[in-house]
C-alpha cells in the first residue's frame, strides 16, 4: 500500500480559531445526512467535556478534525471525524 501523504500530519488541540474550519468541513462531511450538520459539528467541538483535535500538514494547514468524548474512566467516544476530500487517499473514497 502506498502512503497517502507525502508528509507526517501533525495533531493539536483546536483554539477558538479552528471552529470556522471544523463548521465548514461538518457541513461538507455530514450534510448529506443532516441539514443542520454546520451547527452540529460547531455544537459537538463546544461542547463540555469534548476535546477536538486538529490534524495538520507542515504548514500548520487544517486537514481534517476529529472530536472526541470521555465517557467514563479509559473510555471515549469518536463523536466526529472528518477530513478535507484533497487530503483523503483516493483508495478510501468513493
């Protein structure tokens, strides 16, 4: 299997400055399935208790985001994932 990036993303926490680029990418990701998928995702990256995480490439660029919930002690939830369609290996997308 080939790689998909050339590069090794980088993962943080998003700031405040991530929540238009997480909206954006939810509404893309996810409208086809809720027509309120902008507010969603921007509610599920607010959210207490949930910490969102940015992946990125070298240049700090957003390439997709994942939020992520603890439900109790040593368990978390995926809440959400997604990932710019220019950054997705072509082998997983359809």
């Amino acid at each position: 299997m080939r790689p998909v990036l050339d590069f090794a993303p980088s993962i943080r926490r998003a700031s405040a400055a991530d929540e238009a680029f997480a909206s954006r990418l939810g509404a893309l990701s996810f409208g086809d399935f809720d027509p309120r998928a902008r507010e969603h995702t921007l509610s599920l990256v607010r959210g207490a208790g949930a910490t969102t995480l940015i992946a990125t490439s070298a240049g700090d660029e957003p390439l997709g985001f994942a939020v992520v919930e603890m439900a109790r002690q040593g368990v978390a939830l995926l809440q959400a994932i997604a990932v710019e369609r220019h950054d997705r290996s072509e082998e997983h997308t359809s």
